[in-house]
C-alpha cells in the first residue's frame, strides 16, 4: 500500500521512565489531544494510524510500566530492544531521580543494543511537567546536555497544557526511525557490494595461480 509521497511505514516505539512522570498522559495527549492526569501502573500497547509528510504511518505504542529492580529491567530491555524501532525516554523536570533514571535506562538500551548487535536506535528524551516550572529541580540544559551525549532529540513539554509539543516529540522519532532505516539499507548495500568485489578479486586471484 502506498501514500501520496511514499510508501507506508510501520514503526514500534517504547515509552519508558519511572512512577509519576506522565508517561501515560503522554501517550494518550498525542492519541487523543485529551489531557487525562491520573493513571494506574499498568502496561499497555496502543495502536494509531497517522499520515505525516503524506505517509501513511502506523505507530504500536508499548507504555510500560518501570522497574526499580535494574537486573529484571535489563531482562526486560532485550525483549523491548528487539521489538522496537524507536524509544521515548521520560522524566519530570520536577523529580531529580526521574532524571536520574532516564540515564539508567539510556546505559540499559545501549549495552543491549551493543550485544545483540543491533545498529543506532533512534532516542527521544521528554522533559515532562514544564507547566510546572516554580517546582523545577532538573534544568533544561541538564536535559539537553544528557541528549546530546547520546546523539538523541530532546523536547521539553507540557503534556497538560500543550498537545503540538506532544505531537512534535513522536513526529521526530518518526523522522529519526525512517532516517535509521535508509541509513541500514546504504549500510547494507555497501556491504553487498564490498562482499560482492571482494568474490571477484578472490576469484582472479583463484584463476592467477
């Protein structure tokens, strides 16, 4: 199936981060454009059909819930890393351990990204609550610093007060995970064409002696 500019594209994103830091209302701002404030710890898939730059886009949306226990959530960052194709990383300006925890999780992702031997994967990191700002504990340049050590996008929102902010931090994963799928495919075109080169010369060399 085809859009206006492009084929269709499907993505799994991940929504990570601790206890209270709007993960949920997150989500369901840029599924809905409704605020909702309370949720309970529970893990669930969303599914949401949108059209950005006349593609059509399917997201799966996994929010997960968040493990104090470091070794079980490593466990669980394998089965995560090999479903998704993009993660979001949220903490509450107004929680430092929130914080904290993003760069747990970012240590996480990247050693098991590195040892099932997967390629960059694309990393949002949300600054969530800044309708909040007279609670701030965590600076906006800590937040960005954090992102740029990384090479993730960071946005800093208001899931309460602002659904456009929302809307840009998925629509930029969406545009780092299509730019890591033609990255892939270069990658592994020059690969084929190093491996197919490298059959010739062998070949001549072979036919030399």
């Amino acid at each position: 199936m085809t859009s206006l500019n492009g084929p269709r594209m499907d993505a799994n994103i991940v929504v990570l981060g601790t206890d209270n830091v709007g993960k949920s209302a997150l989500i369901v701002r840029f599924l809905t454009r409704r605020f909702i404030g309370e949720y309970g710890d529970i893990e669930s898939l969303y599914t949401h059909n949108i059209v950005v730059d006349g593609r059509e886009q399917t997201l799966n949306i996994w929010d997960t819930p968040y493990s104090q226990d470091l070794s079980s959530e490593s466990l669980m960052c394998e089965k995560r890393v090999q479903w998704a194709d993009g993660f979001v990383l949220v903490y509450s300006i107004c929680d430092r351990s929130s914080f904290n925890s993003v760069s747990r999780l970012l240590q996480i992702i990247k050693s098991t990204k590195d040892f099932l031997g997967f390629e960059k994967m694309p990393i949002v990191i949300v600054g969530n609550k800044r309708d909040l700002h007279h609670r701030r504990t965590v600076l906006s340049e800590e937040g960005r610093l954090l992102a740029l050590s990384a090479d993730c996008q960071f946005y800093e929102v208001s899931a309460a007060e602002n659904y456009h902010s929302v809307l840009m931090v998925f629509h930029g994963l969406m545009d780092r995970i299509r730019e890591s799928r033609v990255s892939v495919k270069k990658l592994a075109g020059i690969k084929g064409i190093v491996k197919s080169m490298s059959a010739v010369f062998a070949r001549r060399r072979t036919d030399s002696l």
